[in-house]
C-alpha cells in the first residue's frame, strides 16, 4: 500500500503536529502545525494545489492523520489526582 504524500503526525506531548510532505522518494518536514490553518499555510507554500480543499475537504492528494483523531492539535491531560 502506497502511504499518502501528505502526512500529518501525532499530537506531540506540548502540543502540535508535525507536518510532511513526501514526494520523490523524500520526506520533508513542512512545520509544526497548531491548527488546520497552519497546515494549509505549509501545503500552501509548498506549492499544493487547493490546500483548504485538501485539508478540509479530503480530496487529492489524500491527508494521512497518524496516531490521533484528525483536525486534533493539544495533547489530552491527564486526569489529576489533586482535588
């Protein structure tokens, strides 16, 4: 199976997803991501055609969310044990 060439990683523990872009055989970090905004932005400076429609409207080329639910950015807390 064929991973897609946009690749949105997990929720890292401070928050944020680290955006890639694989073309070529390479994968290259576009940027740390807080919002669907910023992975537009990145997509948009890298060149991709129609980054709100690929973000937001799940069109071509596809959008791989590793590890949590898309369109997530903060970390879950953990429940505390202080009152």
């Amino acid at each position: 199976m064929e991973h897609a060439p946009i690749v949105v990683h997990r929720v890292s523990p401070s928050g944020g997803r680290r955006v890639s872009l694989r073309a070529e055989g390479r994968e290259t970090v576009l940027g740390v991501a807080h919002s669907d905004a910023d992975v537009i932005e990145f997509l948009r400076r890298a060149e991709v055609p129609d980054p709100d429609e690929v973000v937001l409207g799940g069109t071509a080329p596809p959008v791989e969310w590793q590890g949590d639910a898309p369109h997530v950015y903060e970390a879950e807390t953990a429940p505390s044990d202080l009152p």
